[in-house]
C-alpha cells in the first residue's frame, strides 16, 4: 500500500511542484512582462502621434517613457529571481535586455525624426512581439496541459491586444494630411484580419462566462463599435494616390475612441493573466492536498492494518506465551513428577497431561502436537519404569534366593566351627570362608537395593552406637585394621540398624581397600547440630577436587541403570546413596587433612534415641536371654521370600542367626537350635552371635609374649599378599582415574 501510494503521490506533488514553479515565473516574469508589453504600446502610439505632429505634447511623451523605463527595470529585477530549473527563458530574456537596451536610440531618433517613422514604429512593434514570445515561452513548459491553454489563451488575448495597438499607431502615423504608405496599410489591413480573427476562433470560445461578459462589455461599447466602423472605413474607401494611400475622414474619430476603450482591454488582459497565475495556484495546491490526502489516507489504513496485526499478533504471541509456559511448567515440574511417580510405581492421573483440544488454528495444532509428544514420551517412560520394576522385581527374586543361599551357607559355617573348633587350622579355614561368605551376602544386598528391595532388618531394639560401628566394621573383610571411636550415650532406632549398617560398611570396606595395606582407618562419631555425625578416614592417595565432585554426585542422585552399567566396579558409592536417601542422610567425600579421603556421615536426629543405662547382672540376663531366644523371622521381600538373619557381636566378628525356613530349603537340611557337641553326650543352646575366637582353645585365646612382640607377622602370607593385591589394584585404580581427569 505505501508503495502504491507512494508511486501514486510522487506525480502529484512533482506536478505541483512544477505548477509552483510556473506560478514563480509568472509572478516575477509573466505579470512584469504583461504590463510592460501595455507600456511600450502606450509609448508607440505617443511616439506616433507626436512623429505625425498630433496633440501629444512632449511631456506626455516624456511622462510614458519613464513609465516605461520603470516597468523595464522591475522586469529586470524580478528576472534575476527566476528557479535554476528555468534557466532555459535566460536566453530570450537576454535578447529581450538587448532590445530594451537600444530604446534610449529609437527614443533619440524620434525626437529628431530621422531614420524615417515607421522604422521607429517597427522597433516597437519587433519589441511587443519579442514580449510575447517570452511570456508564452515562460509558461510552454508547464506540465499541466489546463493551465498550458489557459495561458495559450492569455497569449492570444495579448496578440489581439496588440494587432489592436498597431492599427493606432499606422493611423496615428498619417497625421492630418491622413496619407500612409502601402506597407504600413497592408500592416493595418493584416492587423484588422488577424485580431477579428482571433478573437472569434480563439479567444471567445474559451472565455469564461465572467470573462466573455467583460469582453463583451467592450466590445458592445460605442468606443469599440467606432473603431469597427473607421476600420471598415478604412480598408473599403481607401484611395490610392501617387504618395501612397488616401484614407477617409473617419480616422479622425479612432484616437477619441482607442483612448476610451484601450484601457479597459489592457486591464482585461492583465486580470486574465492574473487569473491564470492564480488558478495555477490554486490547482497546486489542490495537487498537494490530494497527496496529502492520499498520503494521510494511505497512513490511516496502514494504521488500521497494522493496528488488525498487533491485534491479532498480539492474540497469537499471548496464545504462544500461555503455550510456552505451559510447555515449559509441563516440561520443567510436570513430566519429572510423572516419570518421577511411574518409577516409583505410582498411578498418574490424566488430568495432569496435556489433552489434545482439536483446535484447527496454528497455535492449537502446535499445541495438539506437543500433547501429543508428552502422551509418547509418557507412554514410553510407563514401559522402562515397568521394565525397570520388572527388573527389578527379578533382580530381587534372584538376591533373595541367593541370601537364602548364603544364609545357609552362613548356617553351615556356624555348624563346622562348633563342631571341628578344636581344630586351630581349620577353624582358621573357616573363619577366612566365613570371611568372604560375608563380603558375597553385602554384594548380594547391593543388588537387592539396587533393584529396589529393602535390606531385612531382624532388630527389634535400638542399638547403641558403639556396637552399631563394631557390627559395621565386623562386615569388612580387613576388619583388623578400623579403629573406632564411638559414643555410648546414644543408639539408633531398630528399623534403621541393618541400613545404617550397610551404608557404614561399604564406606569401610572402600576405604580399606583404596588404603596401604597397614595403615589405619579410623571411624569416629559424635553428636552435631543436625544428628550423629559419622567420619570415616583413611590414608588413601590424593583425589583431585574433579573426581570428588563426580564421587559426590553419584552419591546425591540414583542413576540410572545406564549409568550403573558403566561404573560397576563403583557400585558401593551407587549403593551408598541409595541408602541415604531412604534414610535421609547425607554423605560427603573430601580430602582429609592427612592426604587421604574422609567420608562424613550425617545421621537425621529423627532416626537416634538415648541409650537406657542398665546394671551388670540386668545387661548380663539380657544377653543370656538374647543368646537363648530364636531368632526373629526376617521381612518378607518383594517376591515374598526371605533371607537368613544376621546378627552381630560386641567384640567384633559377624554372626548370624538362624536361617529361616524357605521354600527352597528341605526342613531335613535345616540346623538344629540345639546342635549337638563333639562328644555327643551333651546338647548345647545355639548361639545367636558368633564370638571372635570363641572357638579357639583357650591356650590359643591369649598370646604369648613373643607372640606380642611379633604380632606384626599375626597375618599369614595369603592375607598380606591379599591385602597388597587389593591395595594395589585401588592405586591403579585411582591413577588411571587421575590420568583421565587431566586435561
């Protein structure tokens, strides 16, 4: 639209611009033009007279000059002011200052009568012709062909103006003895033709009827009808004589009436060229205010198009704000819930999901689309959270199977050392099976939290913290070297005692390994503001701040099965934070002040109670009744079967209860609560703990001197290189991770 008014608009003000440009030439050239051309035929026809001998005094004659020398300088001012785009006019304008500039001879030549009188006149008449050709030249480039006739018109006006003129001076011109020569009577005879002539074909029908009221006025005057009558006169009783040509006596009348009407044909004129200006005027303006018009218009409908398309874009932008909010609360709190919940094994409700509307405009066939994507990507995560819970749900059933398993393998252990402990060789045998029987049931419970099973908890007492650390480190198999520092003055809920347990033990068990092979670990605990808090220190390698921040991540998140898959030899820091967040704690790994890693456990105050003081014989009785007392039955798992019990001793070394019975298991091959002795004479109650060296010969419970001095060579060749192997196999381990981390 802009451009289409634009093209439309430009023509417009160009034309009125060019209009301007006419009326500036006719203001400065055309109106001075107009009047000195009234002027120099006003001064002819004195300078006839006077050459004939009339009644024109020379002051009247001198009073028309200076008339007329005033009106040639005003021209000549106001054509200094002409446009630079009309600067074609200077040229006849310069021969018409040429012409003027010879005015001041002809003046001299008809004061002194010499040259001859109609040569005098003829410079006149050349001048008036000269002034009429400037003026329609002035207006001949106009564009507008309206005003190229109205000022053809003014032209003509002009020539009949002056065809008018000329018949007064040639009669001017023959005086009282009313003789002029053939040429100057042809003159006459042309002028009378041609002004009748124009006036009737191209003055008259292009009048307008204000105009041709005026015109008529003169032309029905007595003045006017006199000159008709002298020219008709003229030109049929004209008689031919040997001097030249005789006219009638009834030129004696034509100065009287020229002189009546004369000036009101001059000012007819003028106000026709005025007229002209004028309306040239006011068309450019009309001009301008139509591309004004065009232009204001054309302003007003883009407005109003615009005004639709902010409208309506603003519609479309706050429907896609309303839908990228919605897409990005769905996106960014919705579907975590959900995929959240569908992990979990919850329901989700539909009306939480974008519903398909059916809406046909753009934005709500986007809309559609994307509910349609969260519908997919829904479903698709429905499938994966049930693969994984069949998975796990698998994973578990085959955990559970194999702990029954190694519940009775446990069991059987427990049988071999009250049976053969009076011999130290294999009960020493046994002791290291038992051992790593112990180390394969905690990686079978890493597989059974990470299925998402629970651990079995048979605890129905809370447990002091002391004995909580003992039964932790009690599950490493380099138990020997924890060193615990434990407050008595608090314990820990029952239902939480198998988890804490777990969570500690792996922590231990990491920081044996990755640890040299006799150096310490230390495990304190003690109250803080938010619970107990648990350290674990070791003596490890350094570990860059990198490789802490990705350890710690692991233990803030549950991944996965991807990313377990990839880490599986990290397993225990993926189990670890398993068991905080069911838990509520938090585990942080740093670098400890001694160059090696410190694990700090926060414990909720939620899940800590005080400790009951009691007595030596009530303590005692307790734990006659506790080594007495079946075992309690373990919590049923998710494919409702159950694994064997584990208990642990004050002093140190991991016991278990009884297994419970399972469908898997014969009752045959269960043992007995009241195992038979060596001898077989005698049944004793079966104990619930298992005792550090309790199946020792007494002789062999406490050392020798030597033995103390030497207790560094305690260990036997096996159990070092074993604890090299590990500790070396964690060194490489934490330098090829060292290796990857650099840049």
């Amino acid at each position: 639209m802009s451009a289409q008014v634009f093209l439309t608009a430009q023509p417009l003000l160009e034309e009125s611009d060019h209009l301007r440009t006419d009326v500036a030439v006719g203001e400065r050239v055309g109106v001075p033009l107009s009047r000195l051309m009234v002027e120099v035929q006003a001064e002819r026809t004195a300078t006839a007279a006077r050459w004939a001998g009339g009644s024109v005094s020379k002051d009247e004659l001198r009073d028309q000059r200076a008339a007329t020398d005033r009106v040639v300088d005003e021209l000549i001012r106001s054509a200094d002011g002409v446009p630079a785009e009309r600067r074609e006019d200077q040229s006849l304008l310069a021969k018409l200052k040429r012409d003027l500039a010879n005015l001041a001879a002809y003046r001299e030549r008809a004061d002194a009568r010499s040259g001859g009188a109609e040569r005098t006149i003829g410079y006149y008449s050349g001048l008036i012709d000269h002034i009429i050709h400037l003026y329609q030249d002035d207006f001949s480039h106009a564009q507008d062909a309206e005003f190229i006739q109205e000022s053809g018109l003014v032209v003509t006006m002009f020539s009949v103006s002056e065809m008018v003129s000329r018949e007064t001076a040639v009669l001017l011109l023959a005086g009282p003895s009313r003789q002029i020569s053939p040429s100057a009577f042809t003159e006459f005879v042309d002028s009378v033709g041609s002004q009748r002539y124009q006036y009737s074909e191209w003055v008259e029908p292009y009048l307008t009827a204000e105009d041709r009221a005026d015109y008529n006025q003169i032309l029905g005057s007595d003045a006017w009808k006199t000159k008709v009558r002298i020219e008709n006169a003229v030109i049929s009783d004209h008689r031919n004589v040997a001097s030249g040509i005789k006219l009638p006596r009834e030129i004696d009348d034509w100065q009287a009436a020229h002189e009546q009407f004369v000036g009101r044909l001059d000012a007819l004129n003028v106000k026709q060229a005025r007229a002209v200006i004028a309306r040239a005027d006011a068309k450019a303006a009309d001009l301008e205010n139509e591309a004004i018009w065009l232009i204001v218009g054309n302003g007003g409908a883009v407005l109003a198009v615009v005004a639709v398309i902010v409208l309506t874009t603003r519609s479309v932008l706050h429907r896609l704000r309303a839908l990228h909010r919605r897409t990005v609360a769905i996106a960014e709190d919705t579907l975590p819930g959900v995929v959240a919940r569908l992990q979990r094994g919850q329901p989700v409700d539909d009306d939480a999901l974008p519903a398909v509307s059916g809406d046909q405009d753009e934005v709500g066939r986007i809309s559609d689309a994307f509910a349609r994507v969260v519908s997919v990507s829904v479903d698709g995560h429905a499938q994966l959270a049930a693969e994984r819970r069949g998975f796990g749900m698998f994973a578990a059933g085959i955990a559970s199977r194999t702990g029954n398993l190694v519940s009775r393998q446990l069991a059987l252990t427990d049988e071999l050392q009250d049976t053969f402990g009076h011999d130290e060789e294999l009960l020493a045998r046994l002791m290291r099976s038992d051992q790593l029987t112990v180390g394969m049931r905690r990686q079978i419970e890493n597989l059974l939290i990470l299925a998402g099973g629970e651990i079995p908890d048979p605890h129905t007492e809370p447990m002091r913290v002391a004995d909580l650390l003992r039964e932790a480190a009690a599950e490493v198999e380099d138990f020997r070297r924890i060193e615990r520092q434990s407050l008595d003055e608090i314990s820990v809920t029952p239902r939480v005692i198998s988890e804490i347990s777990h969570l500690l033990a792996e922590l231990l068990d990491n920081a044996t390994r990755f640890s040299p092979p006799r150096s310490k670990v230390v495990v304190r605990a003690e109250l803080v503001t938010d619970g107990l808090s648990v350290e674990i220190e070791d003596r490890g390698p350094r570990v860059t701040a990198a490789t802490y921040e990705e350890m710690n991540g692991r233990l803030h998140s549950a991944p996965p099965y991807s990313v377990l898959a990839e880490n599986a030899h990290r397993l225990g820091l993926f189990v670890v934070g398993h068991l905080a967040e069911q838990l509520g704690a938090t585990v942080t790994l740093r670098r400890s002040v001694y160059g090696g890693t410190s694990a700090v456990v926060v414990l909720p105050e939620r899940l800590l109670v005080p400790t009951e003081p009691v007595g030596a014989e009530a303590r005692a009785g307790t734990e006659e009744r506790r080594a007495s007392a079946p075992s309690a039955p373990a919590p049923v798992l998710p494919d409702e079967r159950k694994s064997g019990l584990v208990l642990h001793t004050e002093t140190g070394l991991p016991s278990r209860g009884t297994s419970a019975r399972s469908p898997d298991r014969p009752v045959e091959s269960e043992p007995s609560a009241l195992p038979v002795t060596r001898d077989g004479d005698t049944k004793k109650p079966a104990l619930p703990e298992r005792v550090p060296q309790a199946h020792i010969a007494e002789q062999l419970r406490t050392p020798s001197a030597a033995e103390t001095d030497a207790r560094q060579d305690a260990a036997t060749p096996e159990e070092v290189a074993d604890a090299w192997a590990d500790y070396e196999h964690g060194t490489q381990m934490v330098e090829q991770e060292l290796r990857q981390d650099q840049p």
